[in-house]
C-alpha cells in the first residue's frame, strides 16, 4: 500500500505558521511515514521542513496557486494531475467564499479540509487544530507548538554560538510593529543585569526590518553583540543553542518557544489570549503599558525559568 500524500496550503507570518505546528505533527502522527507536502512562504515554511514536519515546500507566490481564488476555476490539466496526485488536502488560505475549496474540488481533488486562519476566539493553536476534527483527529490536551531541529541545523546554530561564548541569552528587541515593542532602553538594561552576573553573555539578534536598532545600538559605548544576516531556519538553529531568550510579541518568541528553550515573552494586553506562546518553558509578561515593565522583573522571571528547567 502507498503512502498517502497529503498537501497543506498555509501562508500568513512567521507565529501564524508556527501555530500550524500541532495541526501538522497530528497529521504525521495519524498516518505514521505520510508525505507531507506544503505549499507557503519558502522563508518561512522552511521551518517545518527543517523540523521533519512536511518533507517538500512549495511557493505559495506561483501562478497556479493565484488561480484557486478565481470565482470560476481555471486550473491547467497539468497542475490538475498534480492537485489529483494527493489523497488529502488541507487549506488554510483565507477562503471566505469558498472560491479555493470549490477549485481543489473541480480540479479533482479526493478531499479537501478547509480551517479559516483568522484567530477570533479561541487561542491560534486550537483554531487550528480545529478543522481537523473532520479527520477525526482531535487535541489531546493543551496542544503546544513544538520545532525539534534535524541535527544538521543544530551543529550549524552551535557554530555560531559558540562565536559569542559557550552560554548566551538570544533578545530579539523587533517584531512586526513599533507599538508590539518593550523600549530598547529597557532591553540594553536587561542585558547589563545579564552580563553582571557573569552566567550568561547577552546576545541581540536582529533582522532584516531592525536597522534602526542596529544603529543605535553600534553607538553604545560598550556595545552588545549583535547577530544577524541568518536565515529563519539558521535563527532557529542559534535559538536552540541558548541557555534563554527575551523577546517582543513576535514571530522570533514564538519561535523561541516552539524551541523549548526558556522564553521570556514581552507582552501588551491586546493579543495575549489568542496569540501568547504556549508551554512551561515560556512565561509571559505583560502590562497595559510595556514602559512599565520593569527590566530586573523580565530578568528574575527569565532566571526563574532557567534554572527550573535546569534543575
């Protein structure tokens, strides 16, 4: 008998596609040495692919993909066969109208599942996980995101970490929006707490949208290390590397929590409930006002953490 094939249509941003992670390892876990394949953002699917989620990725920015949001499919006999090739499919593109799931169907498709992306309620995880009841795939519990790295990845985020000393803390100070975001002062406080006590080496890490960042923190008169230039899978690599991590409502933290390792969690209000990092290792500190949040708080609270996990 073959195995049966099974594609996944997820985009959205990196804790958007983070949070699909319980929904892809259930699928793994219903049908044992499955194939995985999953159409999305390369950059950022390539996590899963990295973790021994799905076995192929696939952009979702391709022609073929535009066309399942068409009122009237037109779907080419070739890209057909291949929408015929799969024995289940499961879409996670925001399809209102049913446009995306009525193509998959016209096209050929055996069966198709469809989970709406957008987070009201209930935590992005279960919302998720959701539409699999269709499967007869249900939560076990309180289901947490979970990235466990191919070996290959770690050794590469052991490399450069080793760069920086042999215990780092990784804080990423950045997310998707200026208003998401703990003061940089606060951040550059918490790392001087860190270095004080002679454990840990403070590391930032930074991406591409932080160069504002970037270039107040060259300015410091004793700088901070910095890392970044790394592509998503080697950050992930590096965060599994770390002895902890501190960071904004971002798609790094939920990262770093998906990582196991210890996860302090900056926090407003707004969006704690439905899109909090989930799990032992993550502790989320929150405020009506991020100002508020006091460094030395974020850095017991991190050591707290740490050595629970270390004991």
């Amino acid at each position: 008998m073959s195995k049966p094939r099974i594609l996944v249509l997820r985009g959205g941003a990196i804790g958007d596609f983070i949070s699909t992670f319980p929904a892809l390892r259930a699928l793994r876990k219903r049908w044992p040495g499955c194939y995985i394949e999953l159409v999305g953002y390369p950059h950022i699917a390539q996590l899963a692919q990295a973790g021994g989620l799905v076995d192929t990725i696939v952009s979702l920015d391709k022609a073929e993909t535009a066309r399942y949001f068409l009122p009237k499919p037109s779907i080419s006999e070739g890209h057909a066969d291949y929408i015929r090739s799969f024995d289940l499919i499961v879409t996670y593109l925001y399809d209102p109208d049913g446009y995306v799931k009525n193509c998959l169907l016209s096209s050929g498709a055996k069966q198709v599942v469809y989970g709406c992306p957008i987070v009201r309620q209930s935590h992005a995880v279960d919302t998720l996980m959701k539409p699999l009841e269709e499967l007869a795939i249900y939560q076990e519990g309180i289901e947490t995101p979970r990235l466990e790295l191919k070996v290959e990845h770690i050794k590469k985020g052991c490399g450069i970490v080793r760069k920086f000393g042999k215990k780092i803390i990784a804080v990423h100070p950045g997310s998707g929006s200026p208003a998401k975001n703990w003061p940089l002062a606060h951040f550059i406080k918490l790392c001087s707490l860190v270095s004080g006590q002679d454990r840990f080496k403070p590391v930032f890490l930074l991406g591409e949208a932080d160069t504002a960042i970037q270039a107040e923190l060259t300015a410091l008169k004793n700088p901070i290390p910095v890392i970044s230039g790394h592509s998503l899978v080697d950050i992930a690599g590096i965060l599994s590397q770390s002895s902890g991590y501190a960071g904004n409502d971002s798609g790094i933290t939920h990262l770093a929590a998906a990582l196991q390792i210890p996860v302090a969690a900056i926090y407003g209000t707004a969006n704690r409930a439905t899109w909090a990092p989930r799990g032992s290792n993550a502790k989320i500190l929150s405020a009506t006002s991020l100002q508020e949040i006091d460094p030395l708080h974020v850095f017991n609270e991190l050591q707290h953490l740490i050595s629970g996990l270390n004991s």
